[in-house]
C-alpha cells in the first residue's frame, strides 16, 4: 500500500509537468532553449485613417521571399512594373569630439552643435576635469 501510494505521488507531479510541456504555444518551442522563434506579423487596416506604415530592416539575404496578402483595391500604385528593385546602402556619418571644459555651461556648448546637426553619443569625463563629447551627423 505504501508502495503504491509512492508512485502515485511521484507519477502525478510528472504527468503534470507532461501535460504543462505539450500546452505551451508553438511559438514558445524552439528546437533549442535561447534560440529566437519565427517572426510572424499581421497588420489589418480598417479604413483610410488607420493605415500603418512598415518598415522591413536587417533581414538576411538567404531569407525566403515575404508573401504579402492584399485585400481590397489597393489605392497606391507603383507604374505598370509589378517587382521594384530596391538597394540597400550604408549611411557614411562624420563625428566630431567637443571638450567642455569644468565650469563651462554644457548646454550652450551642446545646443550649438546641436543647430548644425549634431547628435552626442559618448560621453567621458577627461583627467582634466571636463568633459569629452563624442558627436555623430549623417554626411
């Protein structure tokens, strides 16, 4: 009896567990545990007012081509060509150092790079006791 009541207290936290694995969604499955799962998106505008622009970036090469489903008349048209023939290229950027000096006021320094299209991205404070800027704008 205390045999039996054993394994039917050992069996029924492992058929639990059993059960919670195969409930998971499948997005949650991946082959091995960190590994990313498959990017799905569904975009439904309701009308004029709600249309959602989109942006596809970074996606590999090798990827399979994208299947976009059209419902309704679309109202935008590309020419008579039914592929467009898009490039990818890299944005060149320039950047610049600006040493504030202790006691100087940062915000003039900053708001004056800033007008000419400047945008900080590093910040370290020197042996001096100022502050390096680091700053990048598109060329």
């Amino acid at each position: 009896m205390t045999k039996t009541l054993a394994c039917v207290l050992v069996a029924c936290p492992l058929l639990a567990a059993g059960v919670a694995l195969r409930a998971t969604a499948a997005q949650d499955r991946t082959p091995q545990p960190g590994q990313p799962t498959q990017g799905r998106m569904w975009i439904q505008n309701r009308g004029d007012a709600e249309a959602v622009p989109v942006s596809i970036q970074h996606m590999a090469s090798e990827a399979p081509p994208l299947r976009v489903q059209v419902v309704g008349t679309p109202t935008v048209m590309i020419g008579a060509a039914s592929v467009v023939q898009a490039r990818a290229t890299r944005q060149p950027w320039e950047y610049q150092e600006v040493t504030i000096p202790s006691g100087q006021n940062a915000a003039s320094i900053l708001n004056a790079a800033g007008a000419d299209g400047w945008e900080a991205v590093g910040v370290t404070v020197t042996l001096q006791g100022g502050t390096l800027v680091v700053m990048m704008r598109p060329r």
